[in-house]
C-alpha cells in the first residue's frame, strides 16, 4: 500500500491518469480493450467517441463503480481498485445521467455532501451556485436539466477536487447553458489548475476547451494526443483547379507521400494531409494541371474524428 | 393423507382461535401480533427494503452517492439502519396504541407483553426487509425486489397453515408471533434468537454482494 502512495505521489506531478491495458467486460463482450492512456496533471482531456463506445466504463472504471477484468487504473496515483476511497476523496464526478436528489433542495445537498467528504468549502459552493443564479430555495426536481448541471458542477467545487471527472456533462443542455458550462470550466476551474477530464460526443464543445484528446471506438483507443500538437501535424489542403482535373491526376493526388484522404467535388479537391503541408503544397503547384487557388487550411476536430472513425471503420 | 390431515388441522386452529377470541387478550393478539400487524409490518418493510439500492440505481443517484469517499459497506449499513429504525419507531407505537386503547375500554394489558411481543415483531419485520435488501441488491427495479421478498414470506408462512409441531419448528411466523410472550406466561428466548438471526442472515449476504455490484 506504501509502495502504491509513494509511486502516485511522484507521478501525481506528471500524470493525472494513467490506464495500463485496461480491460473490462460486460458477460462476454468487451466494453473496454486493451485500453491504455495517460492524462497529464493540470490538462483539459476531451475523451470523444460515438455511443456506445465505451466512455461511460472506463470512467465508472477509474472511480471504482466497475471493477475491470484486466489491467491498471491509477488515478492521481492511487490504484483505483484497491485505493478506491482515496480516488473519490480527490475526484468530482458528474455522471451523465441526473444523480441528484430530486426531493432535495441545495443547502440539503450541501449537508449531505458536507457530511460524507472528507473537506468541504462552502463559500466555493455558495460562490458557484450564485454565479449559476440557481435558486436555493427550491427543491432540485423542480430545476431544469441545464440547472441541475450546474449545481452539479457547483457541487463538485466544495469538495475541492483535484481531478474533475465529467461525464457527458453538457448533454441534454441547450446552446446558451452549455456555452455558459463551458465557459465556467475553463475559466473558472481549469484556471484553477485542476486536471479535467470530461467525455463527449459533441465535437465543438471538445474543441473549444479541451487541450488533450483522446478518442475511443468499440473499446479500443484509436487516438491520443494534444489537440494543437494533431492540428499542427495534420492540415487539410483545399485545391480549386481551374478545369476538372483528369482521374488520373486524382488518383495521383491520392498517392502523394503525405496524403490520408481525398474528397472531390467538380473541380475542388480537399486532401488531409500529415506532415510537411508546405513541400506537398509546392509538388502539386509545379504539376501541369492550372490551379485557380491553393488554401492550406487548421485540421478541425470533427475533420479528425471522422478521419479515424472511417480508418477503423475500414481497418475492420 | 395429505388432505385429511389439513382438515384436522383447519378443525383445530378454529378451535384455538375460538378459545383466544373469546378472550379480550386473546382477540387482541390474534388480530394485531398474529394477522394485521405481520401483513402491515411485512408490506411496509418490503417497500423499505425494496426501495433503499434498487431505488438509487433506477432514478441513477446511485453514482451521486457511490462517487463519495464513504465505503459501500456503511452506505448499505446506513441504509438498512434508518428503516431499522422506522420499523421500530411503526411498531412501538402499534403497541404504545394497543396499551392505550385497551386502557381505555378497561382491558388494561400486560406492558411487559406487548413489549416483547411488538419486539418478536420487529424482529421478525426485520428479516423481511433484510430479505428485500437483498433483492434490491440483485435487481435494478423496486417491483422485483418487492415482489420477490413478499412472495418469498408468503412461502415462509405456509407450515403455519397445517398445525403440526415440527413444521412449526420451521415457520418463521410461529416465533414472531407467540402468545404466551403477549400473556407473559414466558420469556421467548429462543423466538428472539431466530428472529434475531433470520434478520441478520439476508444483511450478512447483502454486504459482500453489494460490495461487488458493478454499476
């Protein structure tokens, strides 16, 4: 058990998270496949991927609700199995679903709370739940789901977390509650340097807050890595040929050195490109084909994750 | 065999319902300790015990509470203690209403009585809700949990219906509801232990079951 503590509070600095092989079934199917991930300290991790793929375990994986079939959970440097009490101790968690008390109003969430974690700062909740302009009065079953969202966040502060663990937190809200979420998040709490991890399959959102991500299928990890560190490696390349190139130069196209997918539509060719965008950009300038515009442009998240859910949709 | 033994056994339960009806005690005992307190005590234990897991998982504030640093154990134990509670808090007050009423219409009855038989009671309410616990552990819905302890009661209670002493020796309700303890001709020691460890039996099985249930 020291050996556990003494090894988490030296990577505690470097990882968040760290997921080894993790393995989890439900009867005979997999869930979650020889998943394994590392979330840095301090990061904003946006973990996408479609329903169903898996998001939902490994996160009830790392709190200990799920107990996995193979591989290590470390959270914060605790063995998520067998430290399970001191991962909660440390974690927030919004579930994706309500799991708040309808029949209780805010201060009788704030008692209950209060009396099950180990410390508890009620100014910090009383701060958010002002900022959220939520009514303390009422009881919860009475607040709309982009409230109860909210208090749940508000919630999460009094324990003063140092991870924060979200899942799917901003379904079901409307436009103006989820940027109002969101920018809460980041503002409020990431400035704070809490690590947070937070699962989705709103791309935008990800996009808009996250720093890391990491995108799952069917279990199985596909992609892991700094959103700005991807966007710099892969760009999209936009080419408008002043007349309908040939097949045979798309096909050319298709196999330059640098090229991941082609799209066409008459005489606009889109490429999405990995590595030196530059050189691949030169190349197809000196062919003889007339290029009427040549637009190098940022990869977008939605870009990439369509990117990789078809490389494994076809890799199947 | 079977059939004639059941009517002779009919014959006599009449016979000793009649003997205790004919007494104001024994009319008493019959109608709260023996038949509507059991049915009441029981349904309303089993809608506790139903409720206090499966209730959480179905309306999902299951991972409000699980994610808290507080272990399954005590929250499980917590649980099944504040409806302890209220089936005691039902019960003595059954009873204090049956000191009282009695009092009232000059039938004053036997404190020490009523008290160890509203105990035996509990008691025996204790292992129904222990048994609805466990289901509500099992299951994710409160109907099955509910159903399931009811049923599994009913079946219980079913020696009881032929008059015979060693089935008797196996029917729960015989311990929870002595008349001799009501008249307080004798001290049921032996009804408080069954009683006492059918209620821990289906606790003892719920703990390590909750603390494995993946949610």
């Amino acid at each position: 058990m020291e050996a556990v503590n003494q090894t988490g509070a030296a990577s505690k600095a470097s990882a968040a998270i760290e997921l080894h092989n993790l393995e989890v079934k439900y009867g005979e199917r997999s869930a979650v496949n020889d998943l394994s991930l590392t979330v840095p300290a301090g990061a904003i991790f946006g973990f996408l991927g479609p329903n169903g793929a898996g998001k939902t375990t490994t996160i009830k994986t790392m709190l200990g609700l799920r107990k996995p079939d193979g591989g290590s959970v470390c959270v914060l440097g605790y063995d998520a199995v067998m430290q399970s009490l001191e991962v909660r101790a440390r974690v927030g968690y919004m579930s994706e679903v309500n799991s708040l008390y309808d029949f209780l109003t805010i201060p009788q969430h704030c008692a209950f709370c209060r009396s099950v974690s180990r410390q508890w700062d009620q100014e910090m909740v009383d701060r958010y739940v002002s900022l959220f302009g939520l009514p303390t009065n009422r009881k919860v079953g009475k607040f709309s789901k982009g409230m109860k969202s909210q208090l749940a966040l508000s919630l999460l502060m009094g324990s003063n977390p140092d991870l924060l663990i979200l899942d799917e937190p901003t379904a079901g809200l409307d436009p103006v509650a989820r940027h109002q979420f969101l920018n809460h998040l980041v503002a409020e709490i990431a400035a704070q340097g809490k690590t947070i991890f937070f699962s989705s399959h709103i791309l935008s959102e990800v996009e808009a807050v996250a720093d890391w991500v990491g995108i799952i299928r069917d279990g199985k990890l596909i992609v892991c890595d700094e959103l700005d560190h991807l966007k710099q490696t892969q760009k999209v390349l936009k080419l408008t040929y002043v007349e309908l190139p040939p097949a045979a130069e798309v096909t050319m196209l298709r196999s330059l050195p640098g090229v991941m997918s082609l799209e066409q539509e008459g005489r606009s060719v889109r490429l999405l490109t990995h590595g030196d965008v530059e050189s691949l950009s030169q190349t197809i300038q000196a062919r003889s084909h007339a290029l009427r515009n040549v637009d190098i442009v940022d990869l977008d998240l939605e870009d990439l994750f369509l990117k990789y859910m078809k490389e494994e949709s076809n890799g199947r | 065999m079977v059939v004639k033994e059941f009517i002779e056994a009919r014959s006599q339960l009449q016979g000793q319902i009649q003997q205790l009806t004919g007494s104001y005690d024994g009319y008493v005992w019959s109608q709260w300790f023996s038949k509507n307190g059991p049915d009441i005590l029981a349904i309303l234990a089993a809608v506790l015990g139903a409720s206090l897991i499966a209730s959480e998982v179905n309306k999902g504030t299951i991972f409000f509470l699980l994610s808290k640093p507080v272990s399954r154990d005590r929250v499980l134990l917590t649980k099944y203690l504040v409806s302890v509670l209220i089936l005691l808090g039902v019960s003595l007050l059954s009873g204090v209403a049956i000191l009282v009423a009695s009092a009232m219409v000059g039938h004053p009855q036997n404190v020490g009585g009523v008290l160890i038989s509203t105990i035996l009671l509990w008691l025996g309410m204790l292992f129904v809700l222990g048994l609805a616990l466990l289901f509500s552990v099992l299951f994710h819905d409160v109907l099955r949990p509910l159903i399931f302890s009811l049923l599994f009661t009913l079946l219980l209670s079913i020696p009881g219906l032929i008059s015979n002493a060693t089935l008797n020796a196996w029917n729960l309700t015989f311990y929870w509801s002595s008349f001799a303890a009501y008249q307080g001709t004798m001290f049921p020691l032996k009804a408080l232990l069954i009683c006492l460890v059918a209620a821990l039996v289906p606790v003892l099985l719920a703990i390590p079951l909750f603390r494995k249930q993946a949610y």
